[in-house]
C-alpha cells in the first residue's frame, strides 16, 4: 500500500495495517483487491460481508477509511459515490472475537497452526498477555511445578511483574514450542559447526520465542512487527478476518466476564491498575444488555384484593 509522505509513520503503519485486514476480506469473500477494479457493487458487497461477521463499528470505520484512502491515492474516486452508514454499537472503543471467530481460530491452530503461532496466540487468548509482553518472556520466567508465569508488564524495560497461572490448554502448547525452540537451537550450532564456527560460542537470547537463520539465533524486536509478521498477520489472511494482539487480551477479558469471572480477578490477571480500565476492555453489547433483561428479576403476582399470593425470586 503506498502512502503519502506527509502521513506519520504511525498513521502509514494505522492504514496499511487496515488496509491489509479489508482486502483480505475482500479476497476471501471473492471481491476484487485490485484498486482499478473496486466499484460500489464491490463496497456494497463488502458492507455485506462486514455484516455478516458482526464486526465492531470501530472497526468496520477503521477498515473503511484505511479502503478509502488506499483508492483515493491510486486514483479512484468510489467512495465519493458511496453512501453508507454503520449501524449504532455499544462497542465504539473496543474490538473482541466473535464466538464462531473464536472457535474457527482455536480449529484453525489445532490444525494448521505452527508451534509458534500456537503458543503466541494462547497467551494472548487464553492467558490476556500483551504483545510485548510475549515478547519480553524469558525460558527462566516459567515456572513449572507452580504453573505459572512471572509476565514482564508494560513498564519501561519490563520492570512490572505480575503472576499469571496457566490456562489449561497453554501450558500444554508452550511445551510444544520450547521443544521445537531446542531442536532449531541444535540445528544452529551444528550450522555453526559445519560452517567452521565455534558452537559453544553460539549466543542463545533467553527469550522464549525466538527466530532462527542458519547459525543465528536473535530474539524480536520488541516493537513486535517481526512477531506479528510470523503469527498474527498470516493467522488473519487464513481464517479470513482481522485478528490484532490487542483483540486477542480483549477476547480473553470479554471471555472471562461473560463467564462469571469477578471484574477485580479479570483486572488482576490483565495486569490494569483499576477495575475501570477493565471494563473498557469488556464493552457492553445490545446482546448482553437483552440477555440481562430477559432475566425474571422481579415477578410478583397479586390477587384482586392486593393481597401477594406469589412471589418468584430469580437468581
């Protein structure tokens, strides 16, 4: 996606970011990515789609002026033509997974996942860490016999440390990883080897995850796009809808409320300072507000002289 000079850095990576999560909405949904040859039939059609997948208001708007932009700059003037409106949302500043999204992504990685897309994507969707808090994971952080991790918060350098027990199925897949990690760490050193190269001079970071090439072995760059572009980046263009590390922990916050989960504990585990930016997190929809209603709170039934002859009590 090309950009104007004149944009920062962090709006080019904002729009290629979205740009890239619509088209691959598109792709899948048989639409055109060629900027000459998206019309309104296309947008339209693309509306649809968005729909259809319940996406959050802000992010179908996300999508839509990242699509906008990018045809704007290649000449195309669709959008001038296109009248649409995004339908109201309690979620205007939160973005979660739908649960068939959740459950295709969870097919999806028990089956065609990599060991390290896996791992990455349970931490975040089923533990609520960060990105850079994937990142900064070290091998000693992990702690076995207490099926815990110690997660490096988002402070400067890591410093705020917070306890996260393990969810049932990560633990499991993060023994996965470490085994692979230790296998492409041998193949290193016998690269090194065979390259006339001291193996026991090989330095391996103490990162969890970490990339290999040859006899390389280099932690992530812990402004995370090297990550994103071996997990979440080719996650979303598979299961066919935007997946972001941020709607992971939100998912996992979300997921964790609607199950009875008290607020303090999701806040707790998060690592917020205040159960207030937790609900931020949770959002509420029409759907949760229409399942609290239809809950019989207050039913007393009396009878023609007034007199209470039944009272129901719900739970």
């Amino acid at each position: 996606m090309q950009t104007e000079t004149t944009l920062a850095p962090r709006t080019i990576a904002f729009y290629r970011e979205n740009c890239q999560a619509v088209l691959s909405i598109m792709k899948t949904a048989g639409l055109p990515s060629d900027p000459a040859a998206i019309d309104t039939a296309a947008i339209h059609s693309l509306l649809g789609v968005m729909d259809q997948r319940d996406l959050a208001a802000s992010t179908r708007n996300d999508y839509l002026r990242s699509l906008k932009k990018w045809l704007e700059f290649s000449g195309n003037d669709t959008f001038a033509h296109v009248q649409y409106a995004l339908p109201q949302d309690t979620r205007p500043n939160v973005d979660w997974l739908t649960d068939p999204q959740v459950d295709r992504l969870l097919y999806w990685l028990d089956n065609h996942g990599t060991p390290i897309e896996r791992a990455t994507t349970h931490l975040m969707l089923t533990m609520g860490l960060r990105r850079i808090e994937v990142i900064r994971l070290r091998v000693s952080d992990i702690n076995w016999q207490g099926e815990f991790l110690d997660v490096r918060g988002k402070g400067r350098g890591g410093t705020k440390l917070r306890r996260v027990p393990f969810s049932p199925r990560a633990a499991e897949i993060l023994k996965i990883w470490l085994e692979c990690r230790r296998g492409k760490i041998y193949n290193a050193r016998r690269n090194a080897q065979l390259s006339g190269e001291d193996p026991d001079a090989l330095q391996i970071p103490e990162e969890v995850f970490v990339w290999f090439k040859g006899s390389k072995v280099s932690a992530y760059d812990q402004d995370g796009w090297g990550l994103d572009k071996m997990t979440v980046r080719r996650i979303s263009e598979a299961v066919g809808f935007p997946i972001r590390n941020h709607t992971l922990r939100r998912t996992f916050g979300r997921t964790l409320w609607r199950g009875g989960v008290q607020i303090e504990i999701i806040a707790q585990i998060l690592g917020h300072e205040s159960t207030e930016q937790t609900m931020k997190y949770l959002g509420v929809s029409l759907d949760d507000m229409r399942g609290a209603m239809s809950r019989d709170f207050f039913t007393v039934t009396q009878g023609c002289n007034g007199a209470k002859t039944q009272q129901k009590v719900t739970e």
